[in-house]
C-alpha cells in the first residue's frame, strides 16, 4: 500500500467517522428536544435552533395542517335556536 492509497483511507475513515459523529449529536438533540416537551420546559419557547411554528394542546388523533389560519371563537354557535 503506497501513501496515495494510505492518505486515501484515512481521508475515508475519517468521513465516515465524522457522519456518525454528527448522528450522534443530531439523536442528542430529539433526546433533549423530547424531554422538554414531556416536562412542558417553558425555555423551549426563547431556546435558538429551535422553530416553533404551531403551539397548541390537541387531542391524541387530531391532524394539524401547517399554514392554516385558526381563529379563536368565544361564542358557541347553537344551530337549534335559529
């Protein structure tokens, strides 16, 4: 094995290395990520790196659908006292 093919190997050994290091910190980050939203952190609101879009209590089941306008109505509309 010459030093092209050394230097080469290395190169690839240390990429792949590299990968499952940013695997690792990237599984890190859902780790945390997970355990603030299960203890209801409050920083997860003003923490950088994090987008928070939609924040909303729902039922299990519910879908959300990202980009639609809620309006929040106070008044009940009965459809019988019409």
């Amino acid at each position: 094995m010459d030093s092209a093919q050394l230097f080469g190997w290395i190169l690839a050994i240390g990429f792949i290395g590299i990968f499952f290091l940013g695997l690792l910190w990237l599984r890190g980050r859902v780790i945390r990520l997970d355990k603030m939203l299960e203890n209801g952190d409050l920083e997860l609101l003003e923490k950088t790196g994090i987008k928070t879009e939609v924040l909303n209590h729902a039922p299990n089941g519910s879908q959300i659908l990202p980009y639609t306008p809620y309006v929040a109505i106070d008044v009940v509309n009965d459809e019988k006292s019409l």
